[in-house]
C-alpha cells in the first residue's frame, strides 16, 4: 500500500471520528486545516491554509482568551496544550463545542524572538460524561469566576504570611475551586538535599523517608527541582509506571492523583510543591493553570519570609551585640532597661543605653538617639555607644564625655561623607544623648543633656516629675560644645525615667501630650503589685514598670521585640529607669503609706539661663498636681517666680530651689527653700503704682503662711510655708 493510500486511510478514519488536524504557526501568523477541521470551524470540508485573524474570528472571545494562558503554561511545562473551544456561526451563534488538543513546539527567529508551532487535533465533543468532576465540564463564567476569587484570596493570604510557618499554614489552608487537595508538602533545597519544611493531611512522623534525599534520587519531588518543570500523575498506575522505586512509599497514603510542581523565584528553583489527591482529577488546563499560580505565590511568600527570617536572626544578634546587659548589681539601687527596634527591614535603629562602672566607684546611665533608622544609623549608634563607654571610663566628668563625643561623631560623619558617592547626598547626622553620673552611696545624680529629653523622676508617693536640666545641642552639630551639668539627688523611694523620644511621640503625640501619657502610667502604677507583701522582690516591681510603660505605646513586648509587633513601630524605643531603695519604690524596703509619704524636688537656676524660670514654675505646678486649694498652688507658683527672678536681679550668682510636703493630703505643709550666695537681705519696699519690682517682700507677707530668711555661712536661703486647706476659704468680700 502506498504512503498516499495510507494518508487517505488516515484521513478517513480521523473524519469517521469528527476529528480534524490542525497546524498553528504563530511566527508567520498562518493556520494550515485539513477538511474535516475545517468544517468542524464552520469552513467549507476542505484542506485550506487561512491567515489567524480568519480562524481567530470563528472561536467565543471569552475561549480565545483563555487558550492563550494554556498554550503558554503548556510551553513551560513542555506538557499538551488541551482546552475546550466554542465554536460561533457568522451571526455569532454557537455551533459546537470542541476540544483541541496539541503539542506547543519552540521556534526561534534569526531576530532571537522565540515563537512556537502547534500541531494538533480538534474534535467534537458532547455533554459530559456522569461521574466527571466539574473541572471536566465546558469553561463556564461560574468556574472563572470562582477560580479568580480564589487566587485573588490565596494571594492576599500568602502576602500577608510574615514566616515560613505562616505561608504554610497559609497553603494547608486553600480551598482550591472544584478539586480540593487533601494533602500537601513543601520540599526545600540545601546544597544537594531535598527534604521536606511543612506538611499538611499527614501524621506526625509521616515524612520521615521524606526529610532528606539527595536530588539524584528517583522521586517525583528531586525531578521537578532537576528540570524546573511541573509532573502530573492522574493516576496510581502513571505513578507506578513513572516512578516505580518511589511508589510504595506514596502508595500507604491512599492517594490516587499527585501533582509535583516546582517553586521557582527569580528564575532559580528553590524547592517544590505537593499537591495529593484522594479522589481522580485529569489536570485538565485549567487545573493545571490554577496550581501553577498558586506554586509562583507560594516560592514568592517563601523567598519573602525567608528573607525576612535571616534579617530577624541578624538583627538580632545586632541587638544583643550591641545592646549592653546591664551590671554588676549596684547596692542601694535598681536599674531595668528596654530596647524596642523600629519596623522595617533593618530592625536596629540609632537608639541605644549604657550603664558604665567608673574608675570613682560610682556608675553612669547613658541613654542616646542617632537620628535616622537605618543601617548608617545603627553603625553610628554602636561606634558613638563605645566612644562614650571610653570617655567616660578614663574618669572625664559628665560635660567632658559629651564634649569629647560630640568631636568624635562631628569627626566620624565628615569622614563618612567624604567616602560616599557623588551621587547620594545623605547630609550630616547627629545625635541626642544624656549623661548620668550615679553616686549609690548619697544618690548624688550629674546630669549633662545634648538635646536630649529631660529625665522624669517618680517619688516615693507616686507624684511624676519631669526634672528641668541644663542642656547643649545635640552631638555632631558644633564639634566644641559647651555641656553644663546639673546635679540633684534622687531620694530612697524615688525612680528615675531616661527614655528616647521615641517612647514619648509615637502613636501620633507631641512631647507635651506623651509626656502627659507616660506619668499618667507612672502615677497608676502601685508602690508593690497588687495583693505582694513587704518582701517582693523589688527588681521584678521594676521589670514590670518597664514592661507596662513599653506596652502603653506598642503593647506587650519583650526586652528586645522583633516579629510583627517591631513592624508597626514608629521610631525606635530605649528606656531606662533607675530606682534608689527606700520607702515606696518597691526595691527595697517595705512602703511607707502613701498619705504620710513626704515629696521633695531640687531645681538650680543659672545666671546665664533666666529662661528657666518658667521651668522653675511648671515643676512648682506639676509638684503640688494633687494639692487641694488652686489658689494655694496659684500663690506658690507666683512666689516662686518672685523669688529666683530677684536672685537672678539682684545677685551674681545662680538660684537653688528646694520644695519639700510632708504630711497627710489635707492638712500637707509646703516649704519652699530658694538659696543664693549673696550676703545682702532683702527689706521691705512701698513700690510706687508704676513700679516694676519691689513687691516680692509684700508678696511674701500676704500670700505665705509662714515666710523668712536665713543667713548663712555663705549666701542665705529665703523661705515660706503654706499650710493646705482641705477646701478654699470663702471670700470675706462675698
């Protein structure tokens, strides 16, 4: 029989069987159909050659755009490209429903384009057969739509995962549309092992023969990461045919359709995806479109959280490297700290503490804020961290260290930025911090300040001061910069607050506003948990009082946060509260009862900062917050204000103000001590009507209870005492 009489056969055989042969090529845009595919589009039953507009025009749009997507995931699988097409008349009837089947060949250009030729079969179909599942029925806008739904869902979800348990939870959880898998596997790649990172409708221990192969082995899972391509098996026996040597470990499951595809980013396949079935499923396009979507969102949530994972683990080793463990225990005193990165993708920002033993004896709180959260920043933080520890380790005084360190950053950052291209202009940086010399032994506290918050001093009745200190700009701006210092001591019973900004600001506060915030929580707050007796352990009081003050901005955290709740953060956080044990604090010994607790606060005002007197006024306010009379506090404040301005007037030198209450709310006495190094007293004045002072004696005698002055050895202290009323006194006049 000749080969033109095998050709007839042939052909007589595919039309007894509706069956045409079809040839696509996409380079030159030209179909080439034989008779029986030809009437099977509605064309004369005759061998044709058409341009792909022709044929184009004779499918549904809605089938032609989804051709498309299966012709190119069959390419990339190297698989045929089946999909059921509808055919239209001229006045865009359905004619019949067909089904294409066809092998996608590649192609490329002299140009380099790659372009690919599809060689086929089309024949007619009728209804579904029973017992098909529904992917097996004709594409209807039901199933696309639920398809997309779906993969609009299964991306948001695995977007969302932040670790690799995550994403996996998030991939057992897909309900995928029409052809649910019941279990799935993740095998990741280390060097050459395969070895299984999450399962899902397998027991414990299931995965053992799975945890680690090499990639050589005959397993469907090492497949697909050799070749980078998908393998379908819709049946026991293409498994078995397939894979043999694999078999009887997969066989004990109970599965009988598995589909393997490869988890690929970037062009690299980082391992593969299971997807096992307990009922049949074909893998038709649509099938195989879906699960392919679904392996590129699950290697890109992946990759995403492996990414973030190893910037976790690093940045925390950065934190505990760079963030001291604070000690040797200090006699007398508590210290507890707090460290909170800022969210993103470098966790370590330019906020950091210290506490530094020093050649004297006594020890020194550090607490500081390099502006910017990124990773110049946290390099900037850690060399400033170790200038400041060796400054001060020499022995230098408070305004030494700060001086020597804001030479040293001004110096660094011109360095820096001399090396950096041309192109990036990040500009100078700069750098808060404040410096504390602690004497355990008196309580002694020097304090130098470089822009930086002040500290806030919680007494041993509850009462939160913020405490007004001497300051100078901020480290780096001017490399010789002046630093005073001020000196108050921290009473037994009393605690310390240092903080960075960003504890006061975030959530949308100004200074004023958080500031408000944070002594509200330190107000609150018991001298002793609640139901503790005399012997609780003071440090864990303490521990918690950093606990609390970290959860009122961010909620609960730990004493380095990283995870989600670091991803929300605002600005970096440091804290650091030092307690002196004594009565209230809850460090040492039992409280003393709140209502006959005494408060005292110390204030300097120096000659060359008058503007502190408005400071000197507000700690008055803030200090009697609870007194009973405003008009009292009203009086207290004025004469306050009278007496340092007159110090600052009148006399060459600086004006130190002391404040003490004692007794029970009520029936409390004030006194109020402003001392100077001047000999000269003052006397009574009669100012005339447009005088501007002269009226501070006067103020004396008609707004104290009590009122004098006390000479001393070198300079006097001027004093008055208010008695508290439990209610304003009536007005004589009304």
């Amino acid at each position: 029989m000749t080969c033109k009489d095998d050709r007839v056969r042939t052909e007589d055989v595919l039309a007894a069987i509706a069956t045409g042969l079809w040839r696509w090529d996409n380079a030159s845009g030209k179909v080439t159909l034989d008779g029986e595919a030809a009437r099977l589009l509605g064309l004369p039953a005759e061998p044709v050659v058409l341009p792909e507009v022709a044929v184009r025009s004779r499918f549904h749009p809605v089938d032609w755009n989804e051709i498309n997507g299966i012709v190119t995931l069959a390419v990339a699988e190297d698989t045929l490209a089946e999909a059921r097409l509808r055919i239209m008349d001229e006045d865009g009837r359905v004619l019949r429903t067909v089904r294409s089947r066809s092998k996608p060949v590649e192609r490329r250009t002299p140009g380099g384009r790659v372009d690919y030729e599809l060689i086929g079969t089309i024949q007619e179909i009728a209804e579904p057969q029973p017992g098909t599942t529904a992917v097996h029925t004709p594409i209807t806008g039901d199933w696309r739509r639920s398809r997309e739904a779906f993969l609009l869902d299964a991306g948001r979800a695995l977007a969302e995962a932040r670790s690799t348990s995550e994403v996996l939870r998030v991939a057992a959880s897909l309900s995928m549309p029409g052809f649910n898998p019941d279990g799935l596997a993740v095998f990741g790649v280390e060097g050459d092992r395969l070895s299984v990172i999450g399962h899902h409708g397998h027991g414990s221990g299931e995965e053992g023969p799975f945890t680690d192969m090499g990639l050589e082995t005959a397993y469907p899972a090492a497949e697909v990461v050799r070749t980078g391509r998908a393998i379908y098996l819709p049946t026991p026996e293409d498994y078995k045919r397939r894979f043999p040597a694999a078999w009887p470990l997969a066989q004990r499951f109970g599965r009988v359709s598995w589909a393997f595809l490869p988890l690929i980013v970037a062009g690299r396949t980082m391992g593969a995806w299971m997807a096992a079935f307990k009922h049949p499923v074909s893998f038709s396009p649509d099938e195989r479109s879906v699960l392919t979507t679904v392996a590129r969102m699950l290697a890109q949530a992946l990759q995403r959280a492996g990414v973030t994972e190893s910037e976790r683990e690093l940045t925390t080793g950065l934190q505990r490297s760079m963030m001291p463990q604070l000690g040797p225990e200090v006699p007398g005193m508590t210290i507890a700290a707090r460290y909170v990165p800022t969210g993103g993708g470098l966790q370590v920002g330019g906020d950091w503490y210290d506490m530094i033993p020093l050649p004297s004896g006594r020890f020194a709180l550090v607490i500081g804020d390099v502006q910017g959260h990124d990773v110049r920043a946290a390099g900037l933080m850690g060399q400033l961290r170790i200038a400041v520890r060796a400054y001060a380790s020499e022995g230098h005084r408070p305004d030494a260290v700060l001086s020597r360190a804001s030479r040293f950053l001004a110096g660094l950052c011109s360095s820096q930025e001399r090396e950096e291209d041309a192109g990036q202009d990040l500009g100078p940086r700069f750098a808060t911090c404040l410096y504390v010399e602690c004497d355990p032994q008196t309580g002694t506290l020097e304090v130098a300040r470089a822009g930086h918050p002040d500290p806030a001093v919680r007494m041993a009745d509850g009462t939160v001061l913020l405490r007004p200190t001497a300051g100078g700009l901020p480290l780096g701006i001017v490399p010789d910069t002046d630093y005073p210092t001020t000196r108050f001591v921290l009473e037994p019973g009393e605690t310390m607050m240092l903080c960075t900004d960003g504890l006061i600001e975030t959530g949308g506060h100004d200074h004023d506003t958080g500031w408000a915030r944070l002594r509200a929580i330190l107000e609150s707050e018991p001298a002793r948990p609640a139901g503790g007796d005399a012997t609780a352990p003071g440090p864990a009081h303490l521990e918690r009082m950093a606990d609390l003050l970290v959860q009122a901005v961010h909620g609960p955290s730990s004493h380095h946060t990283t995870g989600p709740l670091a991803d929300r953060r605002e600005d970096d956080i440091a804290v650091v509260l030092l307690c002196r044990e004594g009565s209230g604090c809850g460090c040492g010994t039992p409280p003393v009862h709140p209502a006959r607790a005494s408060r005292r606060t110390m204030l300097t005002v120096a000659q060359a900062e008058p503007g502190r007197i408005a400071g000197a006024r507000r700690q008055i306010q803030e200090f009697l917050h609870d007194w009973a009379d405003p008009d009292q506090v009203d009086s207290a404040v004025l004469m306050v204000s009278e007496m340092v301005t007159n110090v600052l007037v009148h006399t060459d030198g600086d004006a130190l103000l002391v404040a003490e209450a004692a007794g029970d709310p009520g029936t409390r006495r004030l006194r109020v001590e402003v001392a100077d190094g001047s000999d000269e007293l003052p006397h009574k004045r009669q100012p005339g009507e447009m005088a501007s002072s002269g009226r501070g004696v006067l103020l004396m005698e008609m707004l104290a209870d009590v009122w004098g002055v006390d000479p001393r050895g070198e300079g006097k202290s001027i004093w008055f005492e208010l008695h508290e009323r439990s209610k304003p006194e009536a007005d004589p006049l009304d």
